[in-house]
C-alpha cells in the first residue's frame, strides 16, 4: 500500500480539524509544520488519534516543499490539510505533482474522498485521451462563414490518426530489437539509467499538458462566465469534439447536464473547439511521435 503523507500548519490543528473521527492508516505520516516550537500545541486527543504518526518539524512555509523533494521517493499520496496548507497546494501544484504520485487539498483530515489530482493524468496513456482522439477521426464541417478557420481545424484533427489501447496491441519481441537485447543479456542497470534519461523529460511533458487542459478549462469559464467541476470540463471537452454545430452541443450539453445551464454561440463554439482540437494535436507529435523514449 502506496504511503500517505499528511501536512498541517500548526495554527491550523484544532479539534475540528483533528478529532477522534479520523482514521489513520499504519502507514500514514503526518508534518505538523511552525516556524516557531512555541506555537505547536497537541491536546491529547489529538495526540491519541494520530497515534505517533505525527513528525513536528519547525521550518518556514516557503521551504516545505524542498523538504519533501529530498525526502520523497515519488509514489506517496501528499494530502493538504487546513487554510495554510491549502494555499500552498494551490500555490505550488505544478512543483507539489513532480515530487509525488498524487496530491490533494481539504480542510479536514477526513480525505477518504477526496479527488487525486497527479501528473498521471495528462500522459497519453490515459484512457481519457484515448476516448478523446478516437472522437477526432471525423472532421467537423462548421456551417460559419469563418473558412480560415474551418480549415485549420480540420487540417489539426485530420493529423490525428486514431489511437488504440496499448493493451490491446500485440507485442512481437523481433519488433522491437532494443528490448530484446535486454532481455537476452539482462541489462536491468542500464534500464533504469535509461529511465532517469527520460523521466525529467515526461515530467515536463505532463506538466506541459496538464497546464494546456487548464488553459483550456480557465477559458470555458471566462467566456461561459461559469465554474464546473473537473469531470465536467472534461465532458465539455468530449461533446464539443463530437458537436458540429454550437447548437449540437448546446443540446448534447442539456441532455448530459441538465442541472448546469449553458449556451454556446457559434463564434465561442468554433474557438473553444479549435483549442480542444489543437490539445491533442500537440499530445499527438508530443507523445506519439517520440521514438527516443524508450
């Protein structure tokens, strides 16, 4: 079982906070951060429910997240708890998701749903991405009179050829000579050399992405003057691939979520599509026609 590592400020532990509710695993950790010892207060029933799992570490805000790029091994769930806390999540996400397999932010220790965010997410491994540009095959005819614009959308998605499962394919060792000397000498130090090549490289590569599907997300909700949650961005994202027209959508949009009210027009339509269009274009040549990852 992957560890979870839980940080605090402090000022932030109260009762409300930390309370005989919460359940820890055996293999939690908890960081109760201060830049002063004199500030760390534990009744004891805090002291009972985290059950010594609790490390107390006197350290400035600023320097927190150093503090767990040398102590990380990459595959703890990092969980940030309280107003302070929460705002350096926010602050520092993208530099938070490469120390970590995943992270996430809550006022309360009581984390068991709360939703992962990590920079797994946007590789293009992901059966979102999959789904996504398999919708792309067919190119769409915009009924605007923006041709300029018609065409590069269609010469972007055209690109985009139709992506199956790496599960699905079938793996022939005579394929791929550059495994099969591996496996025939059994180079397994050179494998992970080989990782670490290519690891700062598919960082910066999911990172890249993730902050594109942000972009993409952030002007949604300027034009649209609307907030919605991240499975809904991402069915925006699916049914303005799969719409044709704005009033295609508005009515695939009204059928899917009834609850959130929103009309296209066709000018925000065509650019919200060409974005989405343009994501995995770029997920496309990024990922997919990368033959140095080995």
């Amino acid at each position: 079982m992957k560890s979870r590592i839980f940080l605090i400020a402090a000022e932030d532990l109260k009762s409300e906070i930390c309370n005989s509710k919460n359940k820890f695993r055996k293999t939690d950790r908890i960081y109760i951060f201060s830049d002063s010892e004199d500030k760390i207060i534990l009744t004891e029933t805090m002291r009972k429910v985290m059950d010594g799992k609790e490390t107390i570490v006197t350290l400035d805000k600023s320097s927190i997240i150093d503090f767990f790029r040398d102590k990380n091994h990459g595959d703890e769930t990092m969980y940030f708890i309280g107003p302070q806390m929460q705002e350096l999540f926010q602050e520092n996400i993208n530099e938070i998701l490469i120390i970590c397999a995943g992270a996430a932010a809550h006022p309360t220790f009581g984390v068991n749903k709360v939703a992962i965010q990590s920079l797994k997410q946007e590789t293009i491994g992901n059966q979102q991405y999959l789904d996504l540009a398999n919708v792309l095959i067919s190119p769409p005819v915009f009924s605007g009179e923006n041709i300029e614009m018609q065409a590069k959308t269609k010469d972007c998605i055209e690109s985009i050829p139709k992506i199956e499962d790496e599960k699905t394919q079938e793996i022939s060792i005579d394929s791929d000579p550059y495994d099969y000397s591996y496996i025939l000498k059994g180079l397994n130090n050179e494998r992970k050399v080989e990782k670490k090549i290519v690891q700062r490289v598919d960082d910066a590569k999911a990172m890249m992405f993730m902050e594109l599907r942000n972009r993409f997300n952030d002007h949604v909700s300027l034009y649209l003057n609307i907030e919605l949650q991240m499975d809904q961005y991402y069915k925006f994202m699916v049914l303005i691939l799969k719409s044709e027209t704005a009033e295609e959508f508005n009515f695939s949009w009204q059928c899917s979520e009834p609850t959130v009210h929103i009309v296209l027009k066709q000018d925000i339509f065509v650019n919200l599509r060409m974005e989405a269009a343009y994501y995995f274009y770029a997920s496309n040549i990024i990922y997919g026609e990368d033959v140095w990852n080995y």
